[in-house]
C-alpha cells in the first residue's frame, strides 16, 4: 500500500447516514444553530435547538449542519457518521 493510499483510507467518508447531533448537558439555548441550519432544527419554548431525526439527506443539509457546528459557542453540535 502506498503512503498515500493510507492517506485516502484515513479520511473520514461521507456518508449517506450522516446526522446532526448534539450533547443537551453542553448546549446554553443561544439559538445560532436554528439560524443556520433551519431545514434541520427548529427551537423550544426555551431557545433549545430540537434537531430533525432523520440523517441529512442532501449537500444542501450537509452545509447547513456544518455551518451550525462551526458557529456553535459552546461546541454542543457534532455531525455523525
């Protein structure tokens, strides 16, 4: 196997079955992620992010849960594989 073989094998791919999640005990409810992934989460009566069950299902979604985890202040929001 070639060094970069094992370079290509080592990135994680993207997956069908990706999704959104997030850790409740880490989040404060500020609310950004609703703001940039609204396809994907909507907000309690408390500003806590309720997130779509269902894996994402298009580039679209992919970019909107990405951007979400990235603005996250707390770090409470993960795409899983």
């Amino acid at each position: 196997m070639s060094r970069h073989a094992a370079v290509r094998e080592a990135r994680p791919a993207k997956s069908a079955d990706a999704a959104l999640r997030i850790d409740p005990a880490i989040c404060d409810g500020v609310g950004i992620c609703a703001h940039l992934a609204s396809d994907l989460i909507t907000v309690d009566s408390w500003g806590y992010p309720i997130l779509r069950a269902e894996p994402l299902r298009s580039g679209s979604e992919r970019r909107q849960a990405e951007a979400a985890v990235a603005a996250c202040p707390r770090k409470a929001l993960h795409i899983t594989t």
